[in-house]
C-alpha cells in the first residue's frame, strides 16, 4: 500500500514562501527520482521539478530562482520551498515519485499523491 501524502499548502501573500512536502510510505523498498507538479485552474499540469537520488536538481523556467527541492532520504520525503511567491503560483501542488515497492519485481513504479492547494493572493 505505497502512498504518497502532500502537506503544508495554503493561502500565502505575494512575496512571502511556503514549504511543501511529500511523504512516501508503506512498504517500500527505494525511492527514487521525485517531483513536484502543479496544475492550475483551466491550464494543463506541468511539470515544476525534480531531484534524483543523486539530489542532482532540475527546474522549470518559471520557478528557477525561486523555488528549490530537497529530499531526507531517511523520512522518504521531498520538500519544495517556495520563495517570492506570485499569484501565477497559484495552483494544486502535486508529488509524484518512482517507488520500488518491497515485494516488486524489481522495477520501479510511477505514483501520484492526490495534492494540496496554493493560494498566492493578498
């Protein structure tokens, strides 16, 4: 029962930050690559970020500068910190990882958590 559970969205004004985070849990033998999509209302998901094992980062344009993704390998958790935030942040946050399940067949599987909401406005 791999699950994905995202916390710490909000209502946040222009220019502050937030932190988000995303726990794997269950029964799970590695994690691998994680990222963060969001989706805003009307507009197709994108993707925001990613980090590796390797914690070797990637990040879309419109973020790059501001936010920044980290993982506590120990927790299974990837968090992103959202800083200088801008109403065209606003959107449903989503986690998204590559799990390999303990009693897998030894390749890993894609899963989603279900979201949780930010609300950039003053």
């Amino acid at each position: 029962q791999v699950q994905l559970v995202e916390s710490g969205g909000g209502l946040v004004q222009p220019g502050g930050s937030l932190r988000l985070s995303c726990a794997a849990s269950g029964s799970i033998f590695s994690v691998y690559t994680m990222r963060w999509y969001r989706q805003a209302p009307g507009k197709q998901r994108e993707l925001v970020g990613f980090i590796t094992s390797a914690a070797e980062t990637n990040y879309a344009d419109s973020v790059k500068g501001r936010f920044t993704i980290s993982r506590d390998n120990a927790q299974k958790t990837v968090y992103l910190q959202m800083n200088s935030l801008r109403p065209e942040d606003t959107a449903v946050y989503y986690c998204n990882a590559d799990i390999l399940p303990v009693r897998g067949l030894g390749t890993a599987t894609n899963y989603w958590g279900q979201g949780t909401q930010v609300t950039v406005s003053s």
